[in-house]
C-alpha cells in the first residue's frame, strides 16, 4: 500500500511538472545568524535528487544533494562575515538567505598617529582600535576598548571606550617628558601596543653669551630646553644675528650635544641676537675690538 | 579613378571600424559605471568632519569599487579588483570569483542604488567607516541558465583607507541591519 502511494505521489508530481506545476523541494536555511567559522545545517524535504548552490563571500559552491536529507555547511563555507544565499534547485529553483556573524574577537587593530610628537600638546596623540575575529571579519557589537597611555613606568592616561558600529578611538594631550610613549589597547585579554616619540617643544627661555676673541665674536647658547625642561634635539637650528654699525649679518647654526655655537665676524661693537623657529633668546652687546 | 575609389573604400572602412569599435566598447564602460547610482551624506561623519576634497574621492572611489564588482562576478574576471580594493575584501572578492569560476556561476549586479552614510572618520583621516544601504537586482546564473532572480536590499559595513592615489575598500561586509 505504502509503495503503491509512493508511485502515486511520484506520477502525480510528473503529472503536475507536466502542467508546469512543478516546485522544487522546501527547504530551511539556519534561523538564526551563524557564527563565523561554525558549521550549519540546512534542512530539507522531499526526496529525490537537486542541485544546491551556496553563494556568499568568498563562496560559490555548487553540489548535488537528496531532497529529504541535511546539507552540512563547512566551517570554510562560513569564515567570511555577510549575506548568503542558499538555492535548491530541482524542477525548479527556491532560494533562501542568511546571515554569517563575526565570531568572538581574536585580534585588535589599532591605528596611532603621530609616530613622533612635541611634548604637551593638546590633542596632539589620537588612536583607533577595531576589533577582527579570527577570520578577518569585523566585531560589530559593542565592546569596551582599554586605552592606556604610559611613559616609564608612569601611567598617564587610562580610558575605557565603547566600539561604536565596530570602532573606538580617543585623543588626548602628550606626555610632559620627551622619550617613548607606550599606547595599549585592549579588549579582555586581547591587545595591541604601538608607540610614539615624545620629542622637546620648541625652545623656552634662548640664553646665549658672547665674547671677543682674535677673529671676531664668539657666541654660544646655554644648554636649549623647552618650557618642560626637556632638551631640544641636536640639529635643531638656531639662528645667531649680529647687528652692528655696518649693518646686519646671520649665521645658522645646529644645536650640538645641547647648545649651538658660532664664530661671527665682527670688528666694531655689536649686538647679538638668537632666535630658533618661534622663540627669540635675550640680547648680548660685545664691545670693538681694542 | 581606381586608386582614389580603393582610397575612398580604405578610409570608409577605417571609420566604419572606428565607429564600431566606439559603438562596441565605450557604451559598455559607460553603461557599467553610470549603472551605478551612489548618495553619499557626511553629516554624520565623526570624529573628524570629513574634507570636500575626501568627499568627492570616496564618492568617485566607492561608486567605481561596486563597478568593479559587478564586472568581477559577472564576467568572472580578477582584473577589475586589482585597483579598488585592498586587504580582507579584496582576498574574499578574488575567491568569489576564482570558485564561481569552478561551478560555472557567475553574479549580475543590475541598476544599483547605493544610499551611503559615513559613520566613523577616523581622527587622523586614515580610515573611514561608511553604511551602505545597498538595492540592486541580483541575478545569479549557472551556465547561462538563470537559478534566482531577486530585487535585494543588502545592509554593508564597509571600511575604506586612503592609498597612494585613491580610497581603496579594505572590508565589505553585509549585515542583517545597521
């Protein structure tokens, strides 16, 4: 009886395939969105063969199936984060979509910029943190990111930051003291370290002294700091400017080992002057040559 | 009177290859970009607002990104992903089509609509977040022989970072809603 059904069933889907009434087979895709990298099975109803394709990013599979039985999806059919479109083709083709979420974080990517900055300067340092599972894909739910900026041992900024739409960042004021400033960002155990050169401002309070000597006038800075008491790079240039009854003369010179010097040539009284970049240093006067 | 007809016939069917080459070529490269339709809002673009100039590059950059796309999976070809993409997106883009080209399936984009929102700029300027709101009709073929045919609206978080000349896609990825 039961086989007798059987044939029916079949000569009246060929019957009904015939009249152009023909379906393919029903069949579930997950309901839920799948995890990244998780296998998944789709269902199906029926019996008989099909054709079943997967298309989703980074994948294009094609296979023939029974109707009736469970289609596994691979876990490298699902690394990639996005829309999928699973088809069940027979008589005729019925298609269903579904969702691949990023699984749980692995990795943090995290963009500081700059990579050298002057010491005390609002907003000078930034940082951008995006959380990627092990597949690439982007951590779109919200998590916390732990941004902490240290120098030393001294710990000088500590924030915890919501990702918003799968990103977080933060800003803020550079360090007091030149040398290297360690940025962290972490999400549990996770973290990603970059760092950034704090160098010296720009110079504060310019001495220089002078004197006479054979050839002409000797003039030398004290040792050039910024306002924080950090030492100015050597090769920072300064610029010595003699002033004198014939008129002006400059000469450039790079800061070396703390302080810059120059020999300027000069017979009359004169009036030395220093500036580097912004910052105008105390005047000396310097007598003739006897 | 012959070698100036033969010189006559020679010049006709120079213009007639030109005109054919021009009538064969062009309309595809333009029907292929001009199919796609991007808005593009910066309002919402924070921390950083984001520049005119930035503005004009991602719009220019994005709309040529989906092109390249389309071209890729309908013609199961490498070459348009060379130039507008980077990173993760261009690695799942590249096997896209290298295993539609193993099951004989290929993927058409038709009238794209692309309503694009930056969310996130990053405060140096060196990424970009931008929601894109996506309708098109999708046609999936296998031989030639159609297997679904669907008007999609498709939700892409998509990341983008400036390159030596342009923006450059680093991350596409759709999602059930924003």
């Amino acid at each position: 009886m039961q086989r007798l059904l059987q044939v029916c069933s079949r000569v009246s889907l060929g019957v009904a395939c015939l009249v152009g009434l023909c379906h393919a087979q029903d069949f579930q895709v997950p309901a839920a969105a799948v995890s990244a990298g998780d296998e998944a099975d789709i269902s199906t109803t029926g019996s008989g063969k099909a054709t079943f394709y997967l298309i989703g990013p980074g994948v294009s599979r094609k296979s023939e199936v029974n109707l009736g039985e469970s289609i596994r999806l691979q876990a490298q059919d699902t690394r990639t984060a996005g829309e999928y479109l699973a088809s069940v083709c027979s008589s005729s083709c019925r298609s269903a979509g579904f969702y691949v979420n990023a699984a749980k974080p692995a990795s943090l990517t995290s963009l500081v910029h700059p990579s050298r900055v002057p010491v005390a300067q609002p907003d000078a340092v930034s940082g951008v943190a995006l959380p990627f599972d092990q597949f690439h894909n982007l951590v779109l739910h919200p998590l916390t990111v732990n941004f902490q900026l240290s120098a030393g041992n001294a710990l000088l900024l500590s924030r915890s930051v919501p990702t918003q739409n799968g990103a977080a960042w933060f800003r803020a004021l550079s360090g007091k003291s030149a040398g290297l400033l360690q940025v962290t960002a972490a999400v549990d155990d996770l973290s990603a370290r970059r760092a950034v050169q704090q160098v010296a401002s720009d110079p504060c309070n310019l001495r220089i002294t002078g004197q006479r000597t054979k050839v002409g006038i000797s003039v030398q800075t004290e040792p050039v700091r910024d306002c924080a008491g950090n030492s100015v790079p050597d090769g920072t240039i300064v610029t010595f400017t003699a002033t004198t009854a014939n008129g002006k003369s400059s000469v450039d010179a790079p800061i070396k080992r703390g302080v810059a010097q120059a020999q300027m040539l000069a017979s009359g009284a004169a009036s030395i002057s220093a500036a580097s970049g912004v910052v105008m240093g105390n005047e000396v006067r310097v007598g003739a040559q006897p | 009177m012959r070698t100036s007809n033969c010189r006559a016939r020679f010049w006709n069917l120079c213009s007639i290859a030109v005109l054919a080459l021009c009538l064969g070529v062009s309309p595809n490269l333009h029907a292929a970009d001009s199919a796609v339709q991007v808005q593009l809002d910066f309002k919402k673009a924070s921390p950083r607002a984001v520049e005119e100039l930035t503005e004009r590059a991602i719009l220019r950059d994005y709309r040529f990104a989906w092109t390249s796309i389309a071209q890729a999976l309908e013609f199961n070809t490498l070459d348009p992903l060379e130039g507008p993409f980077a990173g993760d997106a261009k690695r799942w883009l590249k096997q896209s089509v290298v295993s539609q080209q193993q099951a004989g399936l290929n993927q058409k984009y038709v009238d794209q609509t692309h309503r694009v929102e930056a969310v996130f700029y990053a405060p140096e300027g060196d990424v970009m977040e931008l929601h894109d709101t996506a309708e098109y009709q999708l046609q999936i073929s296998d031989g030639g022989k159609v297997i679904h045919d669907e008007h999609a609206v498709v939700h892409y978080v998509v990341l983008m970072t400036p390159a030596a000349d342009r923006w450059v896609i680093r991350l596409l990825q759709a999602v059930p809603q924003f």
